[in-house]
C-alpha cells in the first residue's frame, strides 16, 4: 500500500515538473530589471532636440552641428531647430 502511494506521488510530481517546464518555455522572457524582450533585435531611441520626440537611431535625420551629432524626426524638425538657434 505504502509502496502504490509512494509511486503515485512520484508520478504526480513528474508531471507537475512537466507541466511547469511547457508553461515557461511558452511564456515570454525578461531580462533581469524585469522588462519583457521579443525576438526583434533592439535599436537605440534618440531624442530629437526640437521636439523632444524619441526615435529609432536609423529613422533619424542626422545633422551634424558644432562638431556634434544631432538626431532629428524630420528635416523639418531640423530646419526649425536651425532657425532657432541663429536667433
């Protein structure tokens, strides 16, 4: 009897352990300050200084100013960006 409970509760705990290992491998994953990663490969935002938008680095309009490199929205977004700081 003891022996047929024993193996029961075996059988029970191997398939939890199964269960469990299917539910997480179905789950998305997180990296470790908790936030959820897909499988598309990430890109750095920049912030655009006229609008203060943030954009995908390779959607950026890049200007370079004063020997810096300035990320913008828009072309637009930069000819206005120019024509503030000359005033």
């Amino acid at each position: 009897m003891f022996f047929r409970v024993l193996v029961f509760l075996i059988l029970v705990f191997l398939l939890y352990r199964i269960i469990k290992s299917i539910r997480q491998n179905k789950a998305p994953k997180s990296d470790s300050s908790g936030v959820f990663s897909s499988s598309a490969s990430r890109e750095d935002l920049v912030e655009d200084p006229s609008c203060h938008r943030y954009i995908p680095m390779s959607q950026a309009y890049e200007a370079e100013i004063s020997g810096a490199t300035n990320y913008f929205c828009s072309k637009q977004c930069y000819e206005k960006y120019i024509l503030e700081k000359n005033r």
